[in-house]
C-alpha cells in the first residue's frame, strides 16, 4: 500500500465552537464531501472535518484496490462511475499541476467478466444493456473472443465474456484522496486528528457533536463519512444502518514471465478478480474462503492462507502462464458492507434530517466518491439534487424495505 504524499499532521483542537457542517471521517468519502462542498459556489459556510486516524492506515480507503468500472447492474451506478471517470481526467483542472499523474488517469485495461454458464450469460447480456443505455462501451463476447484478444486465458470452461476498456481500469484513487484532502484544506477547511464519540439530540436535529479530547461542537449538519465504522458512528444519534466490515484479501505477485499485454481487471467465474500492476506484475483480490461474515472493525488479522488454498489453483488454472506466481506483497482491508442491498446510502436521514451519509459502498467507494461527494454537497446548499440525482441511494428506501439490489458485487 502506498505512503501519503502530504503532510497528515493535522491539530487535534477545533479553531471554532460551531461548525455549518461537521463531517465525521476524512478518507475518500469525507474529503469529496469537503472539497466538493467548499469549491460550490453556494455555499459560504464552515467545514470541519474530523478523522479518528489521519493516516488511514486501518480505513477501506488504504486497502482499496484502484479500479473504476462502468459494468454495474444498476443504472444509478453506470452514471455515478461515469463521473468518477471524468472527475479524474480532469485532475489538473480540479487540483492544479501534479507531476505524479500520468497524461491518462485511468489506465484503461478494462474490465472483463468471464461466463461459464448460458444462464450467467445471460445476466450479463441484461447488464450490457443497460450499460450500453447509458453511454457505457461493454460488448459481451464469445468465448472464442476471449481466446483471440487474450491468448493466455484457458477458455475451456466459458460461455462468454463481458468487456469494457473505456473509462475502466486502475487509476490513483489514494492520490485523489490526498489531493482532495490538501485541495480542501487549502481552501479552509478544518481536518482535525480527533473522534466523533457523543452526538446530542435535540428531538429532529443533532446540536453537537462531542470529540473524545473533549470538546463539544455545535454543529447545523453532521455528515457520517465514517466508511467501516459507519453504523457505531451512526448509533450515536440513535440510529442503526445495515452496514457491517467484512474481510477481503489482496496479493501483489510477481511471475517469472510476464504476459506480453495488460491484463484486464478479469474477474474469474469463481469470484477471484485479477489484474495488472505496474508494468509486470499483478494484483488479485478474493473474498475470504469460508463464509463472508462480518468482523470487528479492529480486526485485521490476516485470518487464513488464501493464497495457497484458494487464490494460486485459481489463477494457474485460468492462465497456465502464471505458474511460477510469487507474492511481493498482501493485505487485508474491511469492506463496509451495506447487508441491505450492497447499494452506497447517501443523503440525509428521514427524521433527522441534519444528519446526512455517505456510506455504505460494498467495495465500490473508491470510484463513487466524486458523485456521492458532489450529491451531499449539493443536498447541504440547495436541500435538493442538481447534477446526478441520487434520490434512490437515499436513506429512506431501508425503512420502506425498498432495497435497490447491485448485483455486480465483486
Ligand atoms: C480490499 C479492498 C479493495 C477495494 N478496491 C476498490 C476498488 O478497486 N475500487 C473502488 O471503487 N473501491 C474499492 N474498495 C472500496 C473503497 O476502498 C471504499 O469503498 C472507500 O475507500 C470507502 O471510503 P470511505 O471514506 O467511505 O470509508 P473509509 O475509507 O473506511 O474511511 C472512513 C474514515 O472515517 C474515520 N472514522 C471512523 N469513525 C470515526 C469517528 N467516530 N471519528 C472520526 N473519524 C472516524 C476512519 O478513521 C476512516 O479514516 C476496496 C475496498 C477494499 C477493502
């Protein structure tokens, strides 16, 4: 995992008593929220941000895997992934000159779903549509396809692929953390090294927020930004949301005789994905191999050997050539899984309605913080959506049990 660019010094003591907008969290999430807000034009408020962990080493966020795509099952998600895309390719114009990022922000190998069965062919077709209806470059192709474009691939077993190489790949979403954190605080917004622990209510609204040196902080909104401690951090205003930590696993390896082309963000029929990373090696990431449950946020022991039982057999077998695959590096980071419909939960609460989230993203957070960033912003200013309307990533479809189920979880 990569070291922070900047300085992540931040003061533990807040400048003011009473903040317009306290955000709880400052990794991908709360940082998109603050720079999206502090760069609208409507709004002339104070910010601060609170983060239990500047370095964040133990958030989703340092764990992330890098990747954008636009084959999800759910249109809202085409759309929030396409503007992460153009958020990115616009990192000049956002942040200013960065001599670390490259000409095209997005390394576009693609993403490629292989089939091994008609009926998951045809789940993938349905999505096909769906992406295709919104701009988004996915073909389904057929096996032999798959052979022609990627010779190295045992295609035996496959019905089918689903490929896109625009707008989806690798780019640096731990750098666009950083940018926006810095880009924000040189803005004027607060970053503090503190924690969010008491939250006061005052029946329909929260009034303050209490820190653990501490302090109490008036506040007219609080944003939980908070990733895998979303749902203790939301019990603190009395309220429970469906999103818990689970385990996934990532290897760095390296191979005696790298492929002659990029490998696109494959993911496997039995769930593993792999990549390229950097110019020779590779990148696979799996869930745990037994039951995916949840575990404490503090938790991140590296629990089994999934490399050797579950993640080598896999990949030898889809590309023989890999045979001599060694691990360089490993982690495990925590998903925030929302058990509810794997779906982000964005916006204000239904009764509370000074409390708002940005949570909840099952694996897809890094991509979706530029447009959940930018909808919470635009809910703070004008009380209502006026880019991309994430009305149906609201709150309040988890107390009408209306779940709006992302299939294409990985
Ligand atoms: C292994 C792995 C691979 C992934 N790969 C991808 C990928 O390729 N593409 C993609 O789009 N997404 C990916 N993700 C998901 C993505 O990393 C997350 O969805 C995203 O980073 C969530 O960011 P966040 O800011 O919402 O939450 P987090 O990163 O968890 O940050 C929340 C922050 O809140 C702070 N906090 C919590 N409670 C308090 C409190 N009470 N007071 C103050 N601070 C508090 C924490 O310290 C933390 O820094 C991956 C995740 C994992 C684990």
């Amino acid at each position: 995992m990569s070291t922070p660019k900047f300085s992540t010094k931040f003061p533990t003591t807040p400048r003011l008593g009473h903040y317009d907008v306290v955000i709880v969290g400052g990794a991908t999430s709360g940082s998109s929220i603050a720079w999206h807000l502090q760069t609208n034009a409507g709004f002339h408020g104070s910010i601060l941000v609170v983060e239990r962990d500047p370095s964040l080493q133990f958030s989703a966020t340092k764990a992330s895997n890098n990747c954008m795509r636009q084959q999800f099952a759910t249109k809202i998600n085409v759309e929030i992934a396409q503007y992460a895309a153009a958020f990115v390719k616009r990192y000049g114009s956002n942040f200013g000159y960065d001599p670390c990022v490259p000409d095209d922000p997005i390394r576009n190998f693609g993403y490629l779903y292989l089939s091994d069965s008609q009926s998951f062919t045809e789940v993938l077709q349905k999505d096909q549509q769906l992406q295709a209806g919104c701009g988004a470059g996915t073909e389904i192709i057929s096996a032999e396809d798959v052979k022609r474009k990627y010779p190295f691939f045992f295609t035996g077993d496959l019905d089918a692929g689903s490929l896109n190489t625009k707008d989806e790949g690798a780019f640096n979403a731990i750098g666009m953390v950083e940018w926006m954190r810095k880009s924000a605080q040189e803005s004027g917004v607060d970053y503090i090294n503190n924690e969010v622990v008491e939250m006061v209510t005052d029946g329909p609204r929260i009034q303050s927020v209490k820190l653990r040196s501490g302090e109490s902080i008036s506040v007219n909104t609080v944003v939980n930004a908070a990733g895998t401690r979303a749902a203790q951090v939301s019990r603190l205003a009395g309220i429970e949301l469906p999103i818990e930590a689970r385990r996934r696993y990532t290897y760095i390896f390296s191979v005696d005789d790298p492929l002659p082309q990029d490998l696109p963000l494959t993911i496997d029929p039995t769930g593993v994905h792999l990549r390229s990373y950097g110019s020779k090696d590779y990148l696979v990431g799996c869930p745990p191999i037994g039951p995916d449950v949840a575990v404490d946020v503090d938790d991140f022991s590296f629990a089994e050997n999934a490399w050797d039982e579950k993640v080598l057999p896999i990949i030898t077998r889809r590309i023989p050539q890999f045979n001599t695959a060694r691990v360089t590096d490993s982690w495990m980071g925590h998903y925030e899984f929302n058990t509810f419909d794997h779906n982000a939960i964005v916006g204000a609460h239904d009764t509370v309605k000074n409390f708002h989230f940005c949570v909840g993203f099952s694996g897809h957070g890094s991509q979706q913080a530029p447009a959940c960033g930018r909808a919470v912003a635009e809910l703070i200013v004008y009380g209502a959506f006026k880019t991309l309307d994430l009305g149906a990533l609201s709150y309040s479809r988890i107390p009408e049990n209306r779940p709006l189920t992302e299939r294409a979880v990985i």
